[in-house]
C-alpha cells in the first residue's frame, strides 16, 4: 500500500495543480472582460458641439464649457474636450479661456485646460482689460482662481508682463506671477489704460 500512495502522490499534486492554474486563468480572464468598464479607460459618453454648465449649492452659475467634442470616462469619473472654451463667472468680470483641449474632473471642481491656453478678463471700474497666453491653465471654480506653474504672456491695459507661473483670483481681481519681467505704464484716468 505503501507504494501505491507514493506512486500516485505527485499524480495527484500535478492535476491540483493544473486545477488550481485553469481556474485561476478563468477567474482573471472573466474580471477583465467584464462589460462594465471599470478596468478600461473608454468613454461611456461621447457628445458634440456640447455645453457643461456647473452650479453652487445656492443655484450661482460657476461656469460655463463649450467644447467641439467631449467625452466622458466611467473608470475616473473625468470629461475630456477639445477645443474648450470656458467663461468661469468670477468678480469682478468674466474669465474667458481658450484651449485645445481640457479634462475636467468628475465633481467638476476642477478644469485643467492645456495647449494653446488663452484667457482674457474683460476690463471692470478702475481695472484695464487683462489677457493671457500659457501653456496649460488649472481653473477651480469653487475657489475662484486659476493657476498655472508654467511660463505665462500677459497683458494688462498696455502694460506687458512675462513670467512663470500665475494665479488668478477671481474674488479679488488680481494677478499675481512669478518670476516676471513687465513694461508697465501708468493707468491715466479715465481712459480705463
């Protein structure tokens, strides 16, 4: 009896082996065909020419995406868009933005606009008109601010300033960048310059 068991041992290893292996192949081959799309970075959602509108707790508008395409991603809850065009409604004007594309995120507390990134706030009592070329640009609405660490082109009024990085507080109405070299004229009165 001795050798029989012995004998038939490694016969029996070898098949729970091989039992446990096509198993195991079955059970992650089944997880990543599931239809869900939870393990997939595909759109569930793709939309033309599309709107996205994004309101406060109390109804204010907070901003406004336009987009000549945009997709929405399950697997991170994100929307990417090209060629966005944004106006985040801040004091004391409307931020317009421009880029080639953007990714906002699944709350749609953040917008991270890259490529071609322009923006102009339009001039308000005692402030000159403001406009700005980067690279890439990150608006949060909820905070009332744009920020961005990479070189930046600004206007304001005549007065032209280069630097890197930039912070925009809507609430306030300033600019602030770092690292920057301006050619700044003086605001006559009345001339809204």
């Amino acid at each position: 009896m001795k050798r029989t068991w012995s004998g038939l041992f490694p016969l029996l290893l070898a098949a729970l082996l091989a039992g446990t292996a096509f198993w195991l192949e079955r059970y992650v081959s089944g997880q990543a065909t599931r239809a869900d799309g939870r393990f997939r970075h595909d759109p569930d959602m793709v939309a033309t020419r599309s709107v996205q509108e994004r309101f406060d707790a109390t109804g204010k508008r907070l901003y406004v995406l336009e987009a000549a395409v945009a997709r929405h991603y399950p697997d991170d809850d994100s929307t990417h868009v090209e060629d966005a065009n944004l106006q985040h409604f801040g004091k004391p004007q409307t931020l317009h933005v421009t880029a080639r594309q953007a990714r906002i995120s699944g709350p749609g507390d953040e917008v991270f606009l890259s490529g071609e990134v322009r923006g102009r706030r339009d001039a308000a009592e005692g402030l000159p008109e403001m406009t700005f070329e980067t690279s890439e640009i990150t608006v949060r609405p909820d905070e009332e601010k744009a920020v961005t660490d990479k070189p930046v082109h600004m206007t304001r009024g005549q007065s032209v300033i280069d630097g890197v990085g930039l912070e925009i507080d809507q609430i306030n109405g300033v600019a602030t960048i770092g690292q920057a070299r301006a050619t700044l004229y003086r605001n006559t009165k009345g001339s809204g310059q």
